[in-house]
C-alpha cells in the first residue's frame, strides 16, 4: 500500500486559491529558505523534481509581494519583518537560463551550490544515474563562464556543495576533508573568489560533517523541511522545497501551515 505522504497533502490543500487566500489572515511570522534545483525541466532527462518557467515566475512573485527577499545570511540579523531567501542545489544550467532574468526582475538574491566536478557536464555518470539523463542529454549544467559570471554578479552568490556530491554520512575521514574543503578551495581558486556557504548533498548531516563545515564556512543549509526558529544554527539552516504551485508553497510558508505540519507527522507517525 502507498502510505499517504505531507506532500500529497499540500498539493491537495494548495490546490484551492480560496484556501490560500484564506490563510493570508494566518501570515507567517517565521523566516523561510526555498530550495530548487532545476527550473523548466531538462531535456532528455526523467528528472522529476523540478518547476516550470511560468510556477517559478509566479512563486517569486507571489512570496516576494507578501515577504522580504534577502540575502541567505541576513536571515540571521534578527528582524521585525517575515524574510525568505532563495537556493539552488547542484547548479543546473537552467538556473542560469532561466531563473536568473526571472530573480532579477523581482530583485531577489540567490545563493547557487555549484560541485566542481558537475561544471559543464564533467561527471555524466553521476548526472545520468541521478536524473535519469539519456546518454543524448546535453548542455545540463552551468559552464565555467556561467559559474564565473555568477560569481561576478551582485545578486548571486556561488557555494559549495562538495567537490563530487558525495554523501557525507557514507565517506571516510580523509574523504570527509577531500569534499568539504577540496570542494571549497577547488571553487575558490577557478574562480577567484571566497566560498563561504555550503549545501549538504543529499541533506546528509553527520557531526563530524558539520564540524569540518563550521570550520570552513559561515552558513549551511540542508534538506530538512520547516521554517527557521527564532535563532536558527547557522550550519542546520532547514529549507522548503519550492518544486509545488505558489498557492501550496504559500501556504506552508504560514504559522497555520506550521500548525498543520505538526498534525501531519503526528498522523503520520501513527500509521
Ligand atoms: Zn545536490
């Protein structure tokens, strides 16, 4: 039997614009980082997680109208106002493409986790088993110049996602290292910049993992779902998932949402 799964839910609720409307009485008072990964699909991929042009358009437009979009690390200044930043994992070309005329129109940030060795489609094999890519997929990653010239630019902000998006909870010691700071320094010195973010592949998070980050980097996030708390760690920062319609994504985003999510995993857990 498939068990009922949270998303399923939000789709179900998000999918009345009369609910959503409902909840803009409950409006979050709790920051939030979206996370995506590639925007409009990829050709030649059975890639399933993933938003259209036009959803991505409308989910910037529609959180950016109703909260402020910063830089992922203001979200650690206090402050009065409800915020939200925005994050890409992997660094699909897409991003680059698509998704960036559509965050600058809006004016908002963006921070892009970029493994090196994914930089103009190098490790196929890794993609193809991954997405589900036929051998014909090209052009599925961002490029070096695509990579240097978000590095340059004022909006976006490059960081690391390991050198080979490994899964941090199954490697070595010395791997460990090799991931972490091999990633960061590899990035750092193609492109001339500092690195000082990082994106756990697979939101895999050990102790030791998160030590070796903290030491290298001033902010982490993961894929764990929820909304900040008032004094979010700074290397455990939770994210939504932003590949839903904007009305369901909103929705989450609330304190009634927060309040339904609980229900949710307590049913959950009874089942
Ligand atoms: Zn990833």
């Amino acid at each position: 039997m498939n068990r009922l799964h949270p998303s399923d839910a939000w789709r179900w609720l998000g999918s009345t614009t009369e609910l959503a409307g409902l909840t803009r009485r409950f409006a979050g008072r709790r920051d939030f980082v979206l996370l995506f990964h590639s925007i409009g699909g990829i050709r030649g991929a059975n890639y399933k997680p993933n938003v259209t042009v036009e959803q991505f358009d409308e989910i910037v437009g529609t959180l950016s109208e109703r909260y402020q979009a910063v830089d992922l690390p203001e979200l650690l200044v206090p402050s009065q106002d409800t915020r939200f930043a925005v994050t890409f994992d992997d660094g699909f070309r897409s991003v680059y493409t698509s998704a960036f005329r559509i965050l600058r129109a809006y004016e908002v940030p963006a921070t892009v986790y970029i493994c090196p060795e994914f930089i103009g489609d190098q490790n196929c094999e890794l993609l193809r088993s991954r997405h589900g890519l036929r051998e014909s997929a090209t052009d599925v990653m961002m490029t070096e110049e695509q990579v240097q010239q978000t590095v340059e630019s004022e909006l976006f902000t490059v960081g690391n996602h390991t050198a080979t998006h490994a899964d941090l909870a199954d490697v070595d010691a010395e791997r460990l290292i090799q991931e972490i700071v091999g990633g960061k320094q590899q990035l750092e010195s193609d492109f001339d910049t500092e690195i000082e973010r990082f994106s756990y592949p697979y939101g895999s998070m050990t102790e030791e993992a998160v030590d070796i980050v903290s030491q290298h980097h001033s902010i982490a996030v993961c894929s764990r779902r929820g909304l900040l708390t008032a004094s979010p760690n700074r290397f455990r920062i939770p994210r939504l998932d932003g590949n839903r319609q904007a009305s369901s994504l909103y929705l989450e985003t609330t304190d009634y949402g927060e309040i339904v999510r609980s229900i949710g995993r307590r049913l959950l857990n009874r089942l």
